[in-house]
C-alpha cells in the first residue's frame, strides 16, 4: 500500500491519534492530512501532474512532512533539498531537475535571492509564512484522485557524485512504501511508537528510515529543528520518546552531557546509530547506561531508499564493525569483478537487491547502468561476510568522506580549490575526528611564483561550497604524491594521519 493512501485511512480511522509533536505543538493525523491534501489541491489547481518536481529546502519541522506527503496525495514528485548547501550548489539542483516548484523557509531567503535566475522550468515559489498556514488551513479541499502507478517517481534525493555534481536518485511509489515496511519490520514498530527525529529530514534516512515508517504504521513522530543535546535530552524526557536515532558522532555529546544521567528515559525502547562506525568503547558505553534498551545499526545507501542489513541488539557488542545481516525482501550478496558472489571470508563489492533499490539516477542512463547490473544494485562499498553470514564493509565508496553523517566526496572540494588562480594542485582526503568521526583536510600546491592564505582559500570554499565540506585542515606542498601513472596517492597523504 502506498504512503499516501496508508496515512488517509489511518486518518480516517483514528482522526485524533497524535502524528507529529514540533515546538510543543502538536497534529492529529486527522488534521495532518487535511493539511497536506489541501496543499496537494493548491498544486494541483497551479496544474502539477506526474511529470512535475516539486523541490522542499525546510528545516526540520512538521510542515516539511506536511509538504513531502502532499506531494504523494497531489501526485507529483517530491525534491528535498539539502539545507546546507550554497546558492550555486542549489541552483544546479534546481535547474537539472526542472522543477516546476519549491517551497522553502524563509530564513533560507539569503539562498534563493542570490540565484542566478537561469531557471526557465521554476515557476512558482512559496515560502512557509503566513501564506503557506492559510493553504494548509481551513475547510478540506479534497484533492483530484489521481491513478498512482509502482514505477512512478515519488521523491527524488540529489546525492553527492564522483563526478563532482550530484545524481539525483529516482525512488518510486513502490520503493518508498516497501521502505517503510522493511524499516517498520525491522524495528518492530507500532502504533504506540514516538519516533525522536533530530537528524535533517531532507536526509533520506530521517524521512524514510525513521519517520515514514512509524507514520505508516500510525505511530507520532517527535521533530526537533536540529540536534542539541541539553535540548534534545529535554526533548527525549517530555515527549516520552520510544526510538532515537542518531549519527555516532551525537552518542559521544550526549553521553558527556551530564543531565542525561539524570533524565527519564523510561520509555525509551530502541537507540538506532548508522551513518558511520560505531566505536566499541561507545557502545559499551550506550549499553551500560541503557540496559534495558536495544541497539541497532543501520547500513544501506540513498540509491536503495536507504536500506541493505542492519546489525541487531544481540549483536552490538559481539560484532562490532559489522553492519549485520540482510534486511526483510532484502538480498546482499558480496561480487568479484564479474558480478559473481564471493565465499565467505572474501572482499568484494556489496551489491543489493531488493524493492527499495531507485528506479536510477535522473537524466544519467549511464550511471544508473553503471550501478544497476542485473537487478542488482552494486553500492561501490566493498565487504565480507563472516562464518555467521553478517556483512563487514571493509572499505568504503571510493574516497568518500562522512563527516556527522554527512557525505562528502574529495572532488567536490578539489574542484573549488582548482578554480582558484593561485592553485596548481590540490587533494582531499578524510582525517579523523573525535566529534565528527572525519572532517576535510586539503593539500594544496601553488603555481610556481603565487602566494596564497589560508583564509583567502577558506573564503573561496565558503562562496561554493556548504559549510560542512569545507576544509577544517589545510596544508601547502610542493608537490602532490603520484604513482607511476600520475594518479595522486591519496592513501600516502592519509598515512602521516593515521601515524
């Protein structure tokens, strides 16, 4: 069944159960779905059909689900958009995709104002003020019925790309709904469940590892804007929160936050971490505070909704590192360069299949072929299976970078650096850190006779890129490490890190 037409008939059903708890406030799902179909209706009337992307840039709150779900009522597609990123990055979101809309928080005015305005496709903006409560508002608007397909695309979710310009990952109706139900299984989730959500909604995983599940299984999602941990302990306490997910990097705070020894946690029934490795030590230490509250790890990629295996509580400290076993409808096998599965024991490429993988990338047939092989998925993260069958990523997707849960590919950065005049040469890599598990470090070499800053190289990152990709370490060299084919060493750039 469909999210939409699962979230009408829980509507129906239970008119006043809570959906969604932001800043005090509160929404029956009675009252959510009037929202969001008369807000689909408003679309609709502007003339937004099956083939029309409609882009979100919200910060976390309840009128961000409100918009993604009027989307699927409406039947047009769904465009989340990172929050973080800068005006030109924005734009060539906007402008390959040819929305035909977008709504966005008016404290991201600075953003859009600055738009270069090459966007023929956009033709309506709408801003979450007193415009947008008056739509969402009122009587109910019923919106036009409109046939919904498996393969029709449901949201897209622009992804960082090797190639320096990110892909937009196509999910259809029927990957999002097989999502929510895998994740919904998985967790064993239930209508009593109060789902604490403080990782951004425009994330594929918040939406639909966490918070599309619980609503189609009738449970409350718990909204804050964004992660704070005296906040969010607070938040945790009041709301009675059963589930909480959260990036390692937000386990490490919290666990140093003294008032989290303090507060009622009682309700609390399942702590989630994906993202990046959990530490063992960190775990250990999650448990001993919560003993009476299951761990689970989660692993998948944008490009299967996001889901692949997942590590259960039993596991957590007996398998730490591993990412677990295969979700619910789910296959992972591990593949030879020949798209055969490897024995136990044996690296390979991790390779997924299964309802949740994307239809493929927007207007990029030969990525999507690249990466869809057969029904499979290959995820360019390479792994092993143990002796009990539970999956170990052993390297990750190329030279990516994860820093708080966010991804970063090297290329992206390099090719802000290159387009300063001063450079010559530049590289990227992931250096360890305590909080954000890696941040960017940058070497950079000058054309020969040029000085440049550190600061004026930090400006020019700021003016492209989003705050979080930009270089936290810098170093200048003379030349950059190359092998015998004048590829950049990047591994002989990490080792003085690692050493």
């Amino acid at each position: 069944m469909f999210v939409a037409e699962k979230l009408k008939i829980i509507s129906e059903s239970y008119p006043d159960r809570i959906i969604t708890s932001f800043n005090g406030k509160e929404i029956s799902y009675g009252d959510f779905y009037r929202k969001a179909e008369n807000l689909a209706r408003h679309f609709q009337e502007l003339g937004y059909g099956k083939d029309d992307n409609l882009a979100l840039c919200l910060l976390n709150s309840d009128s961000f689900l409100i918009c993604y779900y009027a989307c699927h009522i409406g039947g047009f597609t769904a465009l989340p958009i990172n929050t973080k990123l800068t005006a030109p990055e924005v734009n060539y979101i906007l402008a390959h995709s040819e929305a035909k809309g977008l709504i966005y928080d008016e404290r991201l005015a600075d953003v859009f104002d600055s738009l270069d305005g090459k966007l023929p496709a956009l033709q309506h903006k709408l801003v979450i003020n007193n415009e947008f409560i008056k739509i969402i508002d009122g009587e109910r608007r019923p919106a036009e019925k409109r046939e919904a397909l498996d393969d029709d695309t449901a949201v897209i979710f622009y992804t960082s790309g090797t190639t320096g310009r990110p892909k937009g990952v196509m999910l259809t109706n029927k990957n999002v709904a097989a999502i929510a139900e895998i994740w919904s299984e998985s967790m064993e989730m239930d209508h009593n469940d109060r789902m604490h959500i403080v990782a951004p909604l425009f994330h594929c995983a918040a939406s639909h590892v966490f918070s599309i599940p619980v609503i189609y299984q009738g449970g409350m999602v718990i909204i804050e804007e964004a992660f704070s941990p005296e906040a969010t302990i607070r938040t945790m306490e009041q709301q009675r929160a059963t589930i909480f997910f959260g990036v390692p990097a937000m386990y490490s705070i919290l666990l140093n936050t003294p008032s989290l020894n303090k507060a009622n946690l009682s309700n609390l029934r399942l702590l989630c971490y994906g993202a990046a490795p959990m530490p063992y030590e960190l775990v250990k230490k999650v448990k001993a505070l919560f003993p009476d509250v299951k761990v689970q790890n989660l692993y998948g990629q944008t490009e299967n909704s996001p889901g692949a295996t997942t590590l259960k509580d039993r596991h957590a400290l007996s398998k730490i590192g591993s990412v677990g076993e295969a979700l619910p409808r789910t296959e992972v096998e591990v593949m030879d360069e020949f798209g055969k599965p490897l024995p136990m024991g044996q690296v390979g490429e991790i390779a997924v299949k299964g309802p949740q993988v994307m239809k493929g990338y927007l207007k990029n047939d030969e990525e999507t072929a690249r990466t869809i092989r057969d029904g499979w998925m290959y995820s360019g993260d390479l792994g092993r299976f143990d002796e009990d069958g539970l999956l170990y990523i052993v390297d990750r997707k190329k030279d990516m970078i994860i820093r708080g849960g966010e991804n970063i590919y090297p290329l992206e950065v390099e090719e802000v650096l290159y387009a300063i005049p001063e450079v010559l040469e530049a590289a990227v890599v992931g250096i360890p850190h305590e909080v954000y598990g890696e941040v960017v470090k940058a070497f950079i070499v000058l054309k020969e006779g040029h000085t440049l800053t550190e600061q004026a190289v930090l400006d020019s990152c700021k003016r492209q890129l989003a705050s979080f990709k930009i270089p936290a370490v810098l170093e200048f060299l003379d030349t950059l490490p190359r092998n015998a084919s004048g590829k950049v060493l990047k591994t002989v750039l990490r080792e003085p890190v690692k050493a």
